[in-house]
C-alpha cells in the first residue's frame, strides 16, 4: 500500500531543505527577465534544481514509469506512450507529486516558485504535475498546443507552467520549442499533443502562420522555462542514444475557480462550479509572503 502524499501540504524529505532555509529574494527574478516573459510569452534558463535534486528525482522516476508500481493508481493520467506508435514513444504522467517524495516535495522547490510568484502576480497555488519521458533514439513528439485550451474547466485564465529538464535538453533529443509572442493569440482549438507535430498549422490564420517561427529553448539538467499559458509550444523527436526527461509544475493563482461541476482532474472529488479551486489536490504554495509548507520543520527522515 503506497501512502498518497496529497495529504501532506509540506515537504516529507530534506531534499530542499537548504533551499527552503534561504532568503527568497535570493531566487528573484531581474526586472528585464519579468518583461521579457511578459514580451514573448516564455522565460527560459532559470536554474530550479542542483544536481543532487536532479539525481534523486531521476532514480525515484525510473520505478514508477511501469505500470506495475504499486502507486500506479494515484496517477490522474498514466500513458506508457501517447503517441500509440512504437517507434515514436512519448511517456507522459500526471499526478507522480502523490507517489515519490522528490516529484512531492518539488513543489515548494523555492528556485522554481519565487519565480512563479513574481510572474502570476500573486499567491501561488498547485494546479497539477506532468512527467514527460522520451527515450533513446526513438522518443517521439509533443505536438504543438497552448496548455490553456486542455485548462478551460479554471477560469480565469491565470495560470503558469514552469518546465524543469531532468537531463540535458538539446535541439537533437527534443527540448521544447515555444512560437515567440504567440500569449498574444487567442486560443485555438485542440488538434491533438503527439503524434503530428504540425497540425495545430491546420488552424492558424494567414497571420499567425507568417509568424509561426520556432525558437528551440536548449536547457542543462536542473534548469527550468516558464511559459504563459496561451503560449504555443512543442518539442521534437529524440534521436539520441540518450533519454531526454523533464518534470513539469503547473500553477495557478489563488482565487482561480471551478468552471465546471465534473471533477477537475481523474479520481479528484468535485469543485462546484463557480468555486475557488483549493482543497487536498489543489495546496496553496506561496502566499505572497512566504512559501507555505504548514508543518515543515526540516528533515521529516
């Protein structure tokens, strides 16, 4: 039986005890890089992790990548691969934050959500998690997409995701590529997160596809990027003979409700429409004042 880590709103390991006994304005953005994220929709190369917390979260996400784990069930979503072509495999998980204590505790990780703080513009509070695993030599695609139109059930739109790369993220195993400016754009319909790459171009204007210009985003094991949630965004194959993984934080601003009566997430009990989200599967992160982990003291074993 595998306890659900959902319960504990702080961290239940050390891993980032020194980071969370620092000074947050020592994890403060510059001035020029909140503005660049607001001119082109994206902030790239913040350094969230070291290595040693990069480690620990590589050897606690081999094991539940097999169905098998026995915590496999606390997954909201779990896809060996969601492209459904062997030769072209996408791993693709959320929910791994109730599993292992590294993907709980990086939550309240302070180089990722000082940051998160200062680019929502207020309280932080945890939407969901993603793990994305490509493999050697045949990892396949995460198509081209805005995170918001699969988020529409919150509203307003306030929301941030914060891509942290578990290895080396280059141009030839798949780091993701973001079409600067495009937060601009209204949301666009879903045309799918693997398989085609380029079908989202079946429903660009003649403007957006003049402007449909890719820029690739290459980050070292332990970095993160942050993208606005209209911002379009994908990544390619890995060829390589080396994996290419990342761990993705999806946040949103306190007082961002429920647009839905249906559950916001698999196997989570409904938030009533019109509903601040909160509660066990939703923790509120950072106040405004200070990162909240209510009864972290430090090393928990």
């Amino acid at each position: 039986m595998v306890t659900d880590l959902a319960d504990f709103h702080h961290p239940v390991s050390n891993i980032f005890h020194s980071d969370l006994k620092k000074s947050l304005a020592s994890f403060n953005l510059t001035n020029s890089q909140i503005e660049f994220f607001k001119s082109e929709g994206y902030l790239p190369g913040i350094q969230a992790l070291n290595d040693q917390q990069v480690e620990q979260l590589r050897s606690e996400l081999t094991p539940i990548m097999d169905p098998a784990h026995p915590g496999n069930s606390l997954y909201y979503e779990f896809h060996t691969n969601e492209s459904k072509d062997p030769a072209k495999v996408l791993f693709h998980a959320l929910g791994g934050w109730r599993i292992t204590p590294a993907l709980h505790d990086i939550l309240w990780a302070p180089g990722y959500l000082q940051p998160a703080f200062q680019l929502l513009g207020g309280p932080v509070r945890f939407w969901h998690d993603q793990l994305f695993c490509k493999p050697a030599k045949h990892g396949g695609v995460v198509a081209w997409h805005q995170d918001y139109s699969y988020w529409t059930r919150t509203g307003p739109m306030a929301h941030l995701t914060c891509w942290i790369a578990l290895d080396d993220a280059t141009v030839d195993n798949g780091c993701v590529h973001y079409i600067p400016k495009s937060h601009q754009w209204d949301l666009l319909p879903i045309t799918g997160l693997a398989g085609d790459m380029e079908s989202i171009r079946s429903v660009l204007s003649p403007k957006q596809f003049e402007q449909f210009v890719p820029t690739p985003v290459p980050l070292k094991k332990g970095q993160a990027v942050f993208h606005h949630p209209l911002t379009i965004h994908g990544s390619f194959e890995n060829k390589t003979p080396n994996p290419r993984r990342a761990a993705v934080i999806n946040v949103l601003l306190d007082g961002t409700i429920s647009k839905s009566d249906e559950p916001l997430l698999t196997g989570v009990p409904a938030i009533a429409k019109g509903t601040a989200v909160k509660g066990k599967f939703f923790p509120l992160l950072h106040d405004g004042e200070k990162i909240c982990a209510s009864d972290y003291k430090g090393i928990r074993g």
